[in-house]
C-alpha cells in the first residue's frame, strides 16, 4: 500500500489545517470522559497532561497551512509553476 498522498489528498489536508475549529480539542481538555474517537482533532499537532493537572494544547500553524494552500494554488495557475519547472529540469514534460 503506498502512502504517497495525492495532490488533491494534500491541497484538502491543508484546507483542513487552515480552517479548524479547536472546539473538540478544547471540549477534551476541559471534560472528563470524552469519547476521543468522535472527535475532530486533525488540527492538533500536541497535546500534554502535566503532573500538576494542567493540560496543554497546542495546534498546526494555520498561516503556515495558508501559505501552502496559496502556493499551491498558484502553482496550479501558473502554467505548470514549480512542479512544471522541476519537470522541465529533470527532462520530463510539463503537464
């Protein structure tokens, strides 16, 4: 099975990164007894429980995640953008 992700599979990651909502992540730090499996946590990159019952959260960058999305973006626009001229370099054609 091949992990590598689809350009398509990519762009909808980031869209997802950059849109989030920390409703569920915050709903999991703050009650006890949630069913993780039911919530929404892709926009969680770290989560601590410290000695002291503090608990802390930490989540993707979403300006970052927007960069990319506009990059990305462009790139398709662009008539072939970075990827056409990697395929250019390499002696393939652009598509």
């Amino acid at each position: 099975m091949s992990r590598r992700k689809s350009r398509e599979d990519l762009i909808g990651l980031l869209e997802r990164l950059a849109f989030y909502q920390p409703n569920d992540a915050i709903r999991m730090a703050m009650e006890e007894g949630v069913d993780i499996r039911k919530l929404r946590l892709e926009g969680v990159a770290e989560f601590k429980c410290h000695a002291n019952g503090a608990m802390e959260l930490k989540f993707f960058d979403r300006t970052k995640a927007l960069e990319l999305l506009l990059a990305l973006e462009g790139e398709q626009k662009d008539s072939g953008g970075l990827m056409g001229f990697l395929q250019q370099l390499s002696g393939g054609e652009s598509t």
